[in-house]
C-alpha cells in the first residue's frame, strides 16, 4: 500500500491519508489509540488532479478535501465579451 498526504484530524485522534493499493485508490483513516484502519470512499474512477500529484487534505471540521480534474470537456456554455 502507498500513502500520501498524511494529515492529523483536528482533534489528534486520527490521522487521514491518501491511500493506493493496485488500482483502487482510496481516502482512509488510522486511529491513533488502537490503529484500527479505515477505508473512508474509494475514489477509483474519480478524475482529480494536483501540481505534485492528486492532492489531498482535510478541511477545518475534518471532512476530506481533494482536487477534481474538470478540463475543457467539461465546459458547456461560455459566455465571452471581446475588448
């Protein structure tokens, strides 16, 4: 298993991590005081994205936060006013 984005829960209970084990990538969680694992979503099939790989991090009430690859195939409507 590779880990990536290591990140302590507010709290210090648990720390959160980015987890890759063959081709199903996954956020999960180790508790601090007895090491229970737990695998939090998978997010195979989920297009992220990250200037140094596909970021992850936790948000100040502890929910997840990644960074989902929307490119130019994803825009439906643009509205453009030329100079």
């Amino acid at each position: 298993m590779q880990v990536s984005y290591p990140s302590w829960s507010r709290d210090g209970k648990y720390v959160y991590f980015d987890a890759y084990s063959g081709d199903d990538p996954a956020l999960s969680r180790v508790r601090i005081n007895d090491h229970k694992l737990e695998r939090l979503v998978s997010m195979k099939g989920f297009r992220r994205t990250g200037l140094l790989g596909n970021w992850f991090g936790l948000a100040p009430d502890d929910s997840p936060l990644v960074v989902r690859y929307a490119g130019t195939r994803e825009i439906y409507a643009l509205d453009w006013d030329a100079p």
